[in-house]
C-alpha cells in the first residue's frame, strides 16, 4: 500500500478544494436517507436501501430489473445530470454528509474521489467477480491494485468514413497516422474535411497522445510525475498540427450537435475516430448517409502501434454508505447480469454501452446501428470486437485531471484558431500541471527534464 499512500498526499488540500467547489455554489443533488444505520443485511419483510444517482439512458430499467430480482435489497434511483453537475453535485452531497450510496461516474473522477475521501475500496466485495470482467476494464479500476470502481461500460475506438467520398478519391482506410494526415491534405483539395477538432474539446488531442503511448501522469516515488513533452505526446501534436496548419479540418463547435452531424452526414466532413456510443447520435441525427459508412481500425502511431484507447464508465460506492457490501455487490450485479448488461447495450432502451463482461462480442452487432453500416455490417463489427482486444491501461487520471482539462481547453480553443501551437499549450499544461498540484499541496515533479 506504499503506492497508495503516495496517491494520498495532498488529502486534506485536496478536501479543502472540494468544499470550496461546494461552496461556489454547484448543482442541487437530490435528498438521501442517511436517517439510520441500515447495516449490510436485510430482510423482504425489511430491506436495504441502496440510494443510486444516475443519468444514463436505460439505468431505471436495469434497477427495476435488480428490485424485482433481489427481496432483501432495493435500489432507489434518482436521476441527476451528467457529467460535470454529476461529479459537482456528488461532492455538494458529501461535504453535507448526505452523499448517496452509490453513484454513476467516470474513470477520471477516481483519483480525484479517493483523495477526497469520496468514495471508497470496493475490492474485496468485486474481487470475487473478477473473472466475469473484461481484464482490460477491471484493470482500470484500480489504484495500486486496489479496486475504487465498479466498472459498467468501455469505449474501444475505430474509425469510420464516408466510403462515397473515399472511392470517389480512390482512397482507402489509412492504416497510419502518417496517411491519414496525407488524406487530409487530399480530401481538403478536394472540398471535404477529414475530421472535427471543436474549439472548446481538446479530447481529440487528448485520445491521440493515450494512443500514441503518452501518460501524462505517472506515480514516481512520493510524488506524481507529470509529463506532456514526451515522444509520443509529441507525435500525438505533431499529426494535430499538420491537420490544422493544411486546413484539413472542420471546427464545428459541439454546441451546435446537429450541426456537426449534418457535417458529416453530407459528406463535408468524411472521417470520425468514434466510439460504439457515438453511432445512435449519427443514426438519429442523419438523413442521407444510411449505409454509406465503412468502419476499419483506428490508424496507429508509430509510437503505440495497436493501442486503443478506452477509459470506462462505472459505479462508485460512497464512504459514507452505511451499506458498502450491498451497494458493492448490487453494482456488480448491475454491471454483469446478463439481462442488465443487455438493456444497457440496447442502441433504443438503453445507452450504447459496450459492456465490460468477460466476453462482451455478442453483444457488440447490436451496439452497432445496421442502418448506419448497410452492407457494410458485418465489417463494422469485426472491427469493433478486434478493437475491444487492443485496449491499453496505460493511462492514469491524476488528482487535479478535471481541473487540468478545463485549463487545456482554454488554450485550445487558441490552437484551433491558429494563436499558438499545439505545442505551446502543451508547454504550458506542462508547467501549470505541475504548480497546480503543488499549490493543492501535492507533491508533484517536472517529468519532462
């Protein structure tokens, strides 16, 4: 546990900043009952009362399926709004002692959460479960091989593209980066754009560098290390640059969803690196496209050869639930029960996502819209399922993760609009980074040197 202890530094700072974010005023989160000690055992004729907050399409159905299976426990969902009013409003709740007991989040509130001392170790209670998870995504619910997340969904990559637009260029996948940046320069003479870079989401840049091979926060020692001047980050920026410097891409913003969709469904702009969840908001959004999309691997860096990315979505269960073993046991049932694992799956009832069980490929052909595909289904989701073999964990979220994201796009939008370049933000996030953990009283050091 010496590692974990490393990852601790800084707690007390840590707490100090979450009460202040509390302070300033965050989202309304819903009451819990906090009112008696319900301990880890019920009865039908008494209950455990887990309180679940939650946002994802289909969570209702998969808790009515959990109550009407279990007699001795019962889950009380909540829906709340996702995201940032998700993880804000989880931490309102705790500084008020009222957090629920368990509550849907992210892969990058984690190390944050715990050094917070939000949520807490559920190993023992998953454990037992361990083969019934994908290895990939239980590894990513660790922290110096302890457990602080239930994980419920992963989002391998691949690439998709407009196949009317590629053959009339006699162009095909690209299998590097190299060659996706040279379509890009032949695609934009001929009026299309490869992709979409947003001014206000750097994620692009973000997924690039993790696939590449970069970590831009590692564990050295007592202190974190941080680091976004290494060689992969480098090619990462090197790519981004190109396709910004040749004009190669759209800067639709996200605020305008239909806008970017239509974009794409026209063919203006005629590639995406996507997710399996990605896909519904192209097929409820398109009116031309149906089946004109081919999928194929995403193209590698010559840095991560096959890596692909995939941070997870889970089930946090809270410090302050007075029922940790239910809540833990009741999220991995919510994560691996075949009929739960289903609905969530559904492209309709549920969210898209692409489940974390030990084998998820049957599930995989309906995550995948045949509309979208055409004939080109069956291609689509082979490559899906190979991607979901390649996922790396090599990617740590550090303790100030969200509020470095938010400092980096605040710089990207300059780099989208030609002000700087990438590397000058990454310069920059490099030495803010570091003094930003500092300042929380963390210990932290310059890894680049």
């Amino acid at each position: 546990m010496k590692a974990m202890k490393r990852l601790m530094t800084g707690v007390a700072a840590m707490a100090m900043a979450a009460s202040l974010a509390a302070c300033a005023g965050g989202t309304n989160a819903p009451a819990s009952n906090t009112t008696a000690d319900q301990g880890i055992e019920g009865t039908a004729e008494n209950p455990v009362t887990l309180n679940y907050w939650g946002w994802q399409k289909g969570t209702a159905d998969q808790v009515k399926l959990f109550n009407d299976s279990h007699k001795n426990v019962q889950i009380k969902y909540t829906e709340v709004k996702g995201g940032a009013d998700a993880l804000n409003g989880l931490r309102n709740a705790a500084s008020a002692g009222n957090a629920p007991d368990l509550q849907q989040g992210s892969q990058d509130w984690m190390v944050p959460l715990l050094a917070e001392k939000v949520i807490t170790d559920v190993t023992s209670w998953i454990t037992p479960s361990e083969k019934d998870f994908r290895e990939s995504a239980f590894k990513a619910s660790e922290v110096d091989g302890r457990n602080f997340v239930v994980p419920t969904a992963q989002a391998p990559q691949f690439f998709v593209y407009q196949a009317p637009v590629y053959d009339k260029l006699n162009l095909s996948a690209p299998k590097t980066m190299d060659e996706f940046v040279e379509q890009g320069a032949t695609l934009a003479g001929a009026g299309h754009k490869i992709t979409n870079m947003a001014g206000e989401d750097p994620s692009t840049l973000v997924n690039w560098a993790w696939q590449a091979g970069a970590s831009w926060y590692t564990v050295d020692g007592d202190a974190w290390k941080i680091n976004f001047l290494d060689d992969a980050t480098m090619e990462a920026a090197g790519v981004t640059q190109k396709l910004i410097d040749e004009g190669a891409i759209s800067t639709q913003t996200f605020a305008d969803y239909a806008a970017v969709q239509q974009m794409y469904d026209k063919g203006n702009t005629a590639t995406r690196h996507i997710w399996t969840w990605s896909t519904n908001g192209m097929v409820n959004n398109f009116k031309e496209s149906f089946g004109n999309w081919k999928a194929a691997p995403i193209p590698e860096f010559s840095t991560g050869g096959k890596a692909n990315v995939s941070p997870i979505g889970g089930i946090f269960v809270t410090e302050q639930s007075k029922s940790k073993k239910a809540a833990a046991e009741a999220a991995v049932w919510l994560a691996t029960n075949k009929e739960s694992v289903t609905l969530a799956a559904d492209p309709i009832k549920g969210s898209s996502s692409f489940p974390v069980v030990a084998d998820s490929d049957p599930f995989v052909a309906q995550l995948l819209p045949e509309k979208l595909f055409g004939a080109n289904h069956a291609e689509a989701v082979k490559v899906a399922k190979e991607a979901s073999k390649n996922i790396v964990t090599n990617w740590t979220y550090g303790p100030n993760y969200t509020a470095m994201y938010t400092e980096m796009a605040d710089g990207w939008a300059k780099v989208i609009t030609k002000q700087q370049k990438v590397t000058d933000l990454l310069e920059h996030m490099q030495e803010w980074t570091v003094n930003d953990l500092k300042k929380k009283g963390i210990n932290a050091v310059d890894g680049s040197k």
